[in-house]
C-alpha cells in the first residue's frame, strides 16, 4: 500500500497535484546527527520489514471513511468520503457531508471530476533513506529514530532541508508514527517559499494488516512577494470494514476496526 494523500491547496494551485499530508504533534529536536548512535541492525531489519508489512496491505480491500480538513489562511472546509473498494472508477468514492452539510448537486459533481484525477503516491521505502536511520531512544516497547527524507516530488532539492523521524511499536511490530520537518526554508517551485513544514502520519495494527489512522500537514511560507502561504490540512480514518477474501480471516483480521 502506498501511503495514503489529500488535497492541499497550495499545491493545487502551483503543480496542479496534491500534497502528501497526519495527528497530534510530535517535536522533533533541532540536534545534530552527531547527537544520535547509528540504528542496531536488528532494529534496522525489523523497521524495513514493518515498511513492507504496511506496502503489502491491501488497501483496496478494505472499506473506510475519511474526515477531511482544511484552513487555507483563515477559510476553512471540510468533507466526510467513503471509500468502497468493490465499485468502479470514482464511483468507489461517496461524498457524505461538505462543510457539515448534506453536499449540493454542484459539490457532487466537483467531487466527482476531482476524484477523477490522478495524485501523488509514494511508498514508505521511498521516503525513508534505511541507511540513514540513527536511533533517538529506545525502550522495550517503542523505539524513536531519525531518518534522512526522500520527497523529491516537493521539488529537486527539497529533500535536503527535510528531517524524518519514525516511532516503531517493538511490540506489535510496526511503524506507529512518521514525522517530517523542514530544517531550513525552501523553494518548492519558482515564486515559492515554504518557511515551516511538518507532516505528521500515523498507523493502527489490525491483525497483520497495518492501516492508516491520520495525516495532518502544517505549512506556512509565501506565493511571490504578495501572497501569503497558512495552510493545515487533515485527514482522519476511520469506519474499516474488511471487504476481501473471507480465506484472509486466519490472519487475525478485526472486519470492522476503528
């Protein structure tokens, strides 16, 4: 499974394509790389097989709903969509509420046509540099690291000013919580500054399928020399309904979680 994304605004109106956007914060230190011990191979080995764990999932069997939200600069919206995997095309998308309303035909039919566009998707493997893993902490339940980002979709030399930082549950084997942070502004496109960026993701274990909880982006910067860039945006997970193969149950799997 790839890593799930919603609208972002901004990038709507520079590149045409949505932003990757997750929950409640989590700070990431300004330190140096010197402050942190290199990640035991054993914790390296069982942090790559929790990325595959979460890539093998399939989500297209799995129905859910998702809560959007988002405050562009002081005009806030907000959506409640399902997602049912058994339907066709964009009809695999409902639109349930828009702006906690019953949506109009007009929002139906934009629905419709923006959920007809392709956006971006990147895989776990590909944001996170494996090699560049260096533990925080670690304790018998959860280990905290930091990691290098690859996210060239937010421009050739974005991903140099980006810092990633990871909480894998030793437990339940899996990856709980992602964080990305910019270290310096950049320049995502031309005319483009982003002075602050933080994505927050985070992940549910449902037998051995791993799940999206939320995703929630911040960012603020400046569009050419007028326009100002206050952006956050969620997206919230929930109502799983288990819709595949019934031989899969062996798995552990919970048909409705969350």
């Amino acid at each position: 499974m790839r890593i799930p994304f919603f609208h972002s605004p901004f990038y709507a109106r520079v590149i045409g394509l949505a932003l990757l956007a997750s929950c409640n914060a989590l700070a990431v230190d300004e330190v140096t790389k010197s402050e942190f011990s290199p990640l035991p191979d054993n914790y390296k080995k069982a942090i790559a097989e929790a990325i595959t764990n979460f890539e093998n999932t399939p989500i297209n069997q799995w129905a859910y709903r998702v809560t959007r939200y988002e405050n562009e600069e002081g005009k806030v919206t907000s959506s409640v969509e399902a997602y049912s995997p058994n339907e066709m095309g964009s009809a695999q998308w409902t639109l349930l509420q828009k702006n906690e309303q019953l949506p109009s035909q007009k929002a139906l039919k934009a629905f419709e046509k923006q959920k007809q566009k392709t956006n971006i998707a990147l895989k776990l493997s590909e944001l996170i540099k494996l090699d560049s893993l260096l533990i925080s902490s670690a304790g018998e339940s959860e280990v905290l690291a930091n990691f290098d980002v690859n996210f060239e979709k937010l421009g050739e030399d974005a991903s140099k000013y980006l810092n990633g930082q990871l909480i894998y549950n030793v437990t339940n084997e899996f990856i709980k919580k992602i964080t990305i942070t910019n270290t310096e502004s950049f320049s995502p496109v031309f005319a483009a500054t982003i002075n602050t960026l933080k994505v927050d993701m985070t992940f549910f274990k449902n037998g051995e399928a791993i799940l999206p909880e939320s995703i929630t982006m911040t960012m603020q910067g400046r569009f050419a020399v007028f326009s100002e860039i206050n952006e956050v945006s969620s997206d919230t997970y929930s109502h799983f309904r288990y819709v595949g193969s019934t031989s899969d149950s062996h798995k552990g799997i919970n048909e409705s979680a969350k």
